[in-house]
C-alpha cells in the first residue's frame, strides 16, 4: 500500500527575519497511511518528533447508514447493519433486531437466544483476532497477522455455514434466527493441489455437524492463545512499545465515553453482559478481564482474556443446544417467511413471502434503545417508530466513535510512532465511526 505524508512547514518570524531552526509543524497522518486503516485523516501539531494536538477528521468514509435504515422496511434495513463494523457483523444485526423486538414487544426462542449469544462471542473472538493481528503488524509483529488468520479462516467457516456469507451474514432476525444450525459442516473438496492425505486432515473436524466443528475448534483455541501470549506478551519490544503508552484513568475513561475493552482496560469493571444481561447472557458462566494501568499493554492484556472466556462461554452453548431442540424463529407468519417447501407448492404462501420481504411490517407507535456489549464497547440501537413499516428514526451509537474522540488527550507528548500504537489499541472501524 502506497501512502503519501505531506509536511506543511510553519515558519516563525522574529524581528521580520526568518528563524534557522524549525520549531513547529503540522503533519498529515493518513488517510493513506497503512496505520490509518484506510480512511482515518489526523492532523497532528508537532515539535520535533513530539505530538502537541491531535485532530481526527472523519467524512471519507460516509455511508449515511441511519438515514438508508429510515427509508426502508425495519427487516430490509439488517443486511446494513453488517456494514457498520465489518470486522463484528452478527453483533451489530443483534442491537438493531433487539431494538425492533422491543417496540414490537415480541422475545425470539430461548434455542434461538442462545445461538445469538454463541455466534456474539464467536464473532468477539474474529474481532479480537483481526485486532490483535492487525495492531501487532502495525507496530512490528508480523508473525501475528499470520497466526491470526490461520484461526479466523475457522470461524468464517461458520459464519458461511449458517448464512452463506462469510462477512455480511444477515442471519439475526426479529423474533429469531433465519435458521437452526445446520447438520452437515461443507467440506473441502479434491484437487490437483492437494494429496489424499492432506485433503483427510483438513477435513478431519468437517465429518460432522456445525456444532462439531465449533466444538472442534474450542478444544484447540487455548493453545493457539496461548501461542500469541508466547509471542508478545512478554516480548521487550512489544512492552516497549505498549507500557505506559496512551494511559487513560479509570475517571477518565468514564467521562470520555468509553466502553468494553478500553473502560476495563482502566480498571472499569464494567459489562452489559453481566450488568445489563440479555438474552441467556445471565446463564452462561464467565469472567470480566479488566486492566490496573489503562496503557496499550493493559488494553492488550484484557482483549486477550476475553479471547479465553468467549472460548468457555461458546463450550457452554454448544453443550446447550446439542441438549435442547426446538423453534429458532417465532412460529407467527407476521414475521417468519414460510418454508421453502411451502412456498415452492402454495401460492398463498408465495404471497406472504413476497409481502414479507418487500413491504415488511408495521410496528407499533414508541421508542426503543437495545444495547449490547459488542466487541468493542457498547453498541446501542435507538429507533423511533410513528406506526410504519418503516422507523421514523434511527440513531446508532457507536462505540468507536467516543473513542475516537480521545486521540488527543491519549497521544499528547508521545511520539509520532507512539500515535500507531494508540490507533491500534482504539480498535477502530471506521464503517461504525463515519456511518
């Protein structure tokens, strides 16, 4: 990736004479800088190699999310939601589907609740990953980047299983899921590239259902972290870049607005899932990680924890729904579609489909706020219905975006290199933050 960095040079005038040395500059940090993930601007007030202010410009990246979700039907509006942080698709379906349960008053089944919450932390642990990959490329870990993948490609598997996309799943809906967990996991096929033998051992965790291959990959996932840990934490260079880097008090954290893993990471012991539980989240065992220091190497500290109890809460929902048929989705035709086989046979039903996926449904007149604890903090959902079948108003509040807003406060008097560092620890994405 290419990346230009202009230096606009300002000069200081004494006695009508210019000054020989240089004393202060601005720098243009982005939006081409492979740090700056592709669409983040900072102009960044310097003296020397020391930042004095920091100012993130966003608007490069605008996709006016929230006004597209008002001019369309609530259930046409889910396949958006996917787009906002596109490294935690399914999490950021579950704000806006229960944000619409609750205006419609309406509560999916607990099988349904309880592959919601296994799919939330399967995806916590894709988010974490692509982080911890991509912050550890940033500031000189390459190895990282590669080991990460090497897991993710796992779980992405299980997202095309369910849903048929590897990103953009679409697969939560109002009153549910749109199906139940498929009993056969896809496996690889023959190639010339490939021997017999190699084909058998990728496949060897693909004999049997989703639910097995998940399982699979739990029993394997601990080592694989502890792989990581071997690898950075406690590597001198990567303390040296993270210790005592971009350190936020638990105070301030507060006042700024932040959440999930850059709150606890100052110490906040605070969690939606445990404070405010939603779906089964009041029955599944698990641990909040928090930080002492609030630097970058805290903040990695905890993401890594998180890792290992999103590991031990998926364990738990697969012993769960190996011992618990039933419904994944309401059994009311206002909002489930009826089976395909239906629908191949009755023109009734290919009607109700039709009308299903074209004009939606009306929701009741109020206003909702669901909020999760997606990976990256508190993702919330505001929606204002008028009776439509449309919402009147919708306001997404991101998690990203109040952190964002601390860049000043956490790179002032660190280095330029330091501003990497901080960037990677904010864990942005900046579809959620310029949506």
């Amino acid at each position: 990736m290419s990346f230009v960095t202009t230096i606009a040079i300002r000069p200081i005038f004494s006695r009508g004479e210019m000054m020989s040395e240089i004393q202060n500059f601005t720098l243009n940090f982005g939006p081409q800088h492979p740090a700056a993930h592709g669409v983040l601007r900072l102009v960044l007030e310097m003296d020397g190699e020391v930042i004095q202010r920091a100012d993130p410009h966003i608007g490069l990246l605008h996709r006016a999310t929230e006004k597209l979700a008002e001019s369309k039907p609530y259930n046409q509006s889910i396949g958006y939601m996917d787009r906002l942080d596109y490294v935690s698709m399914m999490c950021n379906e579950h704000g806006y589907v229960l944000a619409i349960e609750k205006l419609l008053g309406i509560e999916a089944p607990i099988r349904a609740q309880y592959i919601r919450v296994m799919f939330d932390e399967i995806t916590r642990v894709l988010n974490h990953l692509m982080w911890l990959g991509a912050h550890g490329l940033d500031i000189g870990a390459m190895s990282m980047f590669l080991f990460c993948f090497r897991e993710r490609e796992d779980l992405m598997d299980c997202y095309e299983a369910v849903s048929g996309t590897r990103m953009h799943a679409t697969y939560y809906r109002p009153g549910g899921v749109y199906r139940d967990l498929p009993e056969q996991m896809p496996q690889y096929d023959d190639s010339k590239l490939r021997s017999d033998k190699r084909l058998k051992d990728m496949n060897a965790a693909r004999e049997g259902s989703l639910l097995d291959f998940i399982q699979d990959f739990t029993e394997r996932f601990p080592a694989r972290v502890d792989e990581y840990e071997n690898l950075l934490t406690d590597n001198r260079i990567w303390k040296q870049r993270t210790v005592n880097i971009g350190v936020v008090t638990p105070e301030r954290a507060m006042q700024l607005g932040f959440t999930g893993p850059m709150l606890r990471g100052s110490g906040v012991v605070w969690d939606l899932r445990k404070k405010q539980p939603y779906e089964t989240y009041a029955d599944v065992d698990f641990d909040i990680p928090v930080g002492v220091n609030g630097d970058c190497y805290d903040r990695y500290l905890v993401r890594i924890e998180e890792l290992r109890q999103s590991n031990h809460i998926i364990q738990q929902c697969i012993a769960w729904l190996r011992e618990n048929p039933g419904p994944v989705i309401l059994e009311d035709p206002k909002f489930a579609p009826p089976s395909r086989a239906d629908m191949k046979d009755d023109m009734e039903a290919l009607i109700h489909h039709f009308k299903l996926f074209t004009e939606g449904y009306t929701v009741p007149v109020g206003e909702a706020y669901a909020a999760i604890e997606h990976p990256k903090g508190e993702f919330g959902v505001y929606i204002v219905s008028d009776g439509a079948n449309k919402p009147y108003r919708v306001k997404i509040r991101a998690p990203g975006f109040a952190h964002l807003s601390a860049m000043q406060e956490m790179v002032e008097g660190h280095m330029l290199a330091d501003v990497v560092a901080v960037i990677g620890t904010q864990d942005i994405v900046f579809g959620e933050i310029d949506r």
